[in-house]
C-alpha cells in the first residue's frame, strides 16, 4: 500500500464478532426455516454519542465485507472497500458519527454462512444451508444493533445490493431511521441483469468439483467461480470505460491451441477471477447472489407505492450514468415511487465512465452530495454563471399566492431558495426540478428535495396527477421545446401554476433589436444569444393567447417593472409594453 492511502485513510481498525442472542426457535429465516445460531462480524468507526442518535448504517454490496474502511496492519495492500468515503473529515465523517458495517447473512467473512459450522453435525453446513433472504439479511443487522445499543438511525446507506438492504431497512423498520442514501441500485434485477445471474450461477453448479455444495474437505468449484466472477465483473464496468482501459491492439496468439488471446482484457479478468477464488466461498456467492436475484419489491409488495407507503425516512437516491447492471432508468424508478407516495426524496446522476463500480472508484461528486445530505459541506464546484433566477422579489410575490401547507413542485427550483423560505415561512412542502449540479448541490444543503432532470415532457410524465396543489415555473418556459404540451403536463399534475418569465415585447427588447440590431441582452434575458438556453422567447400578450388556446383560467397576473419609462407605460395601459418581467398565476377554466 502506497504511504498516501495510508496517510488518507482512517487508519488501523479491528472487527468483531458477536454471538446474537437467540430463543429457542433459533434465528428463524422468511422461509420458515431456522438456523440454530448466528454470529455477525463487524466493525464500528467514530464514537456513538450519548443519546445515541449519530449512530449510521452501511450496508455492504454483493462480496464485500465489513472492513469498508481504515486497515488492520500497516503493510495491508488494500484498505477498507469505502475507505475514500468514510472517515475522519470525509462525506461519511466519523468525527461527527458513529458508523456500523457488518457482513450479510450467508456471507463467509465471519457472518454465519455456508462454510460455518453447523452445531448440530459439527461439520460445514454446506449444501444443508437453508436460503437467505435480503429481508433476512436486514434482520440479522437489526438484531446486531439492538445488542449492540443502537435503536436509531440518523442515516442507512447502501450501495448496489447494499441498497436492496437499505430499502428493507426503511420498509421494515420506520421509525427508526431518519434518512437513506441509496446508490447504483434499483427495486429489484432487470432480466438482463438476471440472465448474466443465471450464467454465472450455472458456472459454479457445473463446475465438477461442486459436488452439490458439499466439497470443503474436497477440491473447491475454483474454476467455476473464477468464471462466474469474471461474468460478473463485466456488469461492473461500462462500454466506455472498457473501451479507453482495453485495447484489441495487444492480441498475442501464442497457443491458439488454448484459445487464449493474452491480451489485456483477458488477463485482466483472469487475475480477477483468480484473486475472487483466493478470498470468497462458492455457496456463499451462490445464497447471497440468490438473495439479490429474488429480490422484486414490486412484486413482493404489488407495486413501489405500496412497499414505500409507510416509509419515513428523507431519501437520497443517486445513480450512475454508465451503469448498465442497475441503470439509471430502474433507480428513477424508486424516486418516482416515493414522490408519488408524497415521501421526501432528493436524487441525482452522477456522470463516469466506470459503470457500476463508479460508486466505489469516484467519491468526488458523490462524497459532496452524501455529505451535504448528512449535513456537512465537504468540497466546493465551480459555478456555471448561471444567473440565480429566484430572486428575493418573485419569491415574495409567489409567497403571496400559496397558502400555508401547500404542497409545490418548483420547476427549475436553483439552489432551492424558494422551497426553502417557503417551508420557514410557511410550512410549505415540495420538491424541486433542476439539472445544474452545483445548484442541486445548494438544495441538498438548504435540506430541499430535488430531482435532477433537464425540463421536457418526459421528466412530468412520472408525476401522478394532481399530485401537487402548486407547480412553479420560475423563468424557465422559454427553454422548454414545446411550451403548450408542457402547460398540459403542468396542468395534470397540479391544481394552479405559477409562472414567471421575462417579456419580450417590452420596450428595452424592442429598442435592442431595432436600435442596436441586436438579441437582446439585458438582467432579464442574461445570455448572449449563441449560449442561451431559452428556445423561445415570447411576450405578454403571446402568453395570455396561450392561456385562451388552452381553456386557462388567470387567477392573477402581475407585471414587473424596474425602469421609470416601463412605470410610465404599463399606467398608460400599455402593459406588454411596459411589462419587464411578468407573473402569472393560472388554473383550469
């Protein structure tokens, strides 16, 4: 290990083991089945305040551990599986929290699995090993916190299976936790995903030395594993990230009679095949991998809403843009679930060429928004220059047309300042829509849910209808393709919508163009014309027309105005003349 992992890490750590406490009936699985005793290893980092209420949860992938962070002797070659997120003055800052990690049920690091002893035979359970659940999996963690004095969550997070285990954490046990952070994963495998299960599985089962499980004073299914770990490892990575780091310039046929073409992706997967064998049980892949591919909340519970329904817990949801295994579009799946569910939900994409191992290779984006969500402020991002369109005067006139209690969806919501002053002010909820990092950073802060989505048709279309009493589109018609099929979609979903946008047919945007021969530019309209984002600009009267095209209702509309001439004017009746800025508040006829 080189000296600055040393240097960054968290540095020496010890697991533990710990003999849970059972009844007479033993640790009694979803099946029905029991196993007669369970030991659970873990490790803990930071200290658990007095009260008890720092304490957060990390729930493990596929084949990894307990060990996610810090290491156990100086000269280890590698450090814990999260090391990079975990630990002092990182997201997960163990000077601030007292963070829990154990291996999962049927795993073979010192959790009960297939390799232990069965007490009843003194011999290895082997192909005797009863089938795991990922439910039974979060019952054996919370019994390991309650024995050990844990009856609270600030935070569960889980990545990849680890937020199967996350979600069950939510669902079984709602009181007890106040937030999850879910990552790189989904309700449950697509078929895709499964079929590469199956292969891998029917690699080991195949595998001559098997022996139906039973081969641990035999031969180990070493070829078997090997080959199911490679398959594996394929999901891990993406196309892209596999093109820039393989080459087929590097083929060497040196024994075709063997088929081996030595180049640099088939070594690759060969050490990583090796290197599985040398650290992970075949039964336990076989179980755990079992557990995830049974895993189907929907089905399990007839539909995402229902498995959510009860859920208390503020979520964090963050996929990957490259990951296939679980990929973007079935992670959206639970944030859309939850928001229609009314629950509280943040969730983000974060772009990398790494597939599904992003999660655990690039901690920057991601450490800076599981860090504000747990409530620090890790790492800074340049700004975009993006002018910061809610202004502390439209914030006050929408505050004027939303009563107490309402619940909004803010449509290009910035840093989330109006969601913000209006849950102060108010108790007004709400979730935002925006598509700049930075800014979804500035909501994560403010503690504002935010959906990251670039405004079309299609990022409404998962919104139920009539899930919101207001929608708030803040300055951001101009930039949608199609603004009168937008106007329905808002409409479906919301009871009234506000909207704001600046006027072109005022004064100054007429003087620009005639006088100057220029797109204006101006505090309303910030942009030089090859770089904005507005794709139409339009007037006052151009939006009352619309309003009548589409059988709208103005409740209010209100026209701003800075300059003394535009006063003058907008008195005179001359209002789309007049008019800078306008703010209209409009419902179904």
């Amino acid at each position: 290990m080189s000296e600055c992992l040393h240097k960054d890490s968290i540095g020496p750590v010890s697991f533990y083991d710990k003999k849970l406490t059972l009844g007479k009936d033993g640790f009694v699985l979803e099946s029905g089945k029991s196993l007669p005793e369970v030991s659970v290893r873990y490790e803990t980092y930071g200290t658990l305040n007095e009260d008890k209420s720092n304490a957060i949860w990390v729930c493990s992938p596929l084949t990894a551990d307990a060990h996610v962070a810090g290491w156990y002797k100086p000269d280890d070659k590698h450090v814990g599986w999260w090391d990079s997120l975990i630990g002092s003055g990182k997201a997960v800052d163990t000077d601030k929290y007292f963070v829990v990690c154990s291996n999962v049920l049927g795993g073979c690091k010192g959790t009960t699995g297939p390799a232990s002893i069965d007490p009843r035979t003194g011999m290895p359970y082997g192909s005797t090993f009863p089938t795991i659940t990922i439910g039974d999996m979060v019952h054996a963690q919370k019994q390991l916190a309650d024995e050990l004095g844990i009856r609270h969550f600030y935070c569960v997070i889980g990545g990849s299976m680890g937020g199967f285990q996350a979600m069950k954490w939510a669902i079984f046990y709602p009181e007890l936790i106040d937030r999850v952070i879910l990552i790189a994963t989904s309700p449950g495998f697509s078929a895709q995903a499964l079929g590469f299960e199956i292969v891998g599985r029917d690699a080991i089962t195949q595998d001559p030395n098997y022996n139906n499980g039973d081969y641990y004073d035999k031969q180990i299914p070493a070829a078997g594993l090997a080959n199911a770990r490679k398959l594996a490892h394929i999901t891990y990575l993406s196309a892209k990230g596999m093109e820039a780091r393989f080459t087929r310039n590097d083929i060497r046929i040196e024994h075709p009679e063997k088929f081996y073409s030595g180049s640099s992706l088939e070594t690759y997967l060969d050490h990583q095949g090796t290197k599985f064998v040398e650290r992970f049980d075949a039964n336990s892949y076989l179980h755990i991998a079992h557990a995830t591919d049974t895993f189907d909340l929907a089905t399990e519970y007839g539909s995402l809403e229902n498995a959510f329904k009860n859920v208390k817990a503020t979520f964090l949801n963050v996929n990957l843009s490259t990951d296939w295994l679980f990929p973007p579009d079935q992670s959206r799946q639970i944030t859309e679930a939850l928001l229609n569910d009314g629950k509280v939900v943040t969730s983000l994409e974060l772009d990398t060429q790494f597939g599904h191992d992003g999660f655990l290779i690039e901690c920057g984006a991601l450490g800076m928004a599981v860090s504000r969500f747990l409530g620090g402020h890790l790492g800074e991002v340049k700004t975009t220059g993006t002018p910061a369109f809610h202004s502390h005067k439209d914030i006050s006139i929408i505050d004027s047309m939303i009563p107490a209690g309402a619940r909004i969806l803010d449509l290009g919501a910035g840093d989330g300042l109006l969601i913000d002053t209006l849950w102060n002010k108010k108790k007004v909820t709400g979730v935002g829509v925006e598509k700049n990092f930075t800014n979804i950073l500035g909501c994560i802060e403010r503690d504002v849910p935010v959906i990251e989505k670039k405004l079309s048709l299609k990022t409404l279309e998962s919104f139920a209808d009539n899930s919101f009493d207001y929608a708030v589109f803040n300055r951001t018609l101009p930039e949608v393709r199609n603004q009168r099929l937008m106007l329905r979609e808002i409409m479906r979903i919301a009871k009234h919508a506000i909207i704001t946008f600046p006027n072109f047919g005022s004064w100054e945007m007429r003087w620009a163009l005639c006088y100057h021969g220029r797109m204006p530019k101006s505090p309303e309209f910030p942009y030089e014309w090859y770089e904005t984002p507005n794709i139409h600009c339009f007037t006052y009267r151009d939006f009352v027309r619309l309003t009548e095209a589409e059988h709208l209702e103005i409740e209010k509309i209100i026209s701003l105005n800075e300059h003394g001439l535009s006063k003058v004017l907008t008195k005179l009746g001359l209002v789309n003349l007049g008019t800078e800025r306008v703010v209209a508040m409009v419902k179904k006829a």
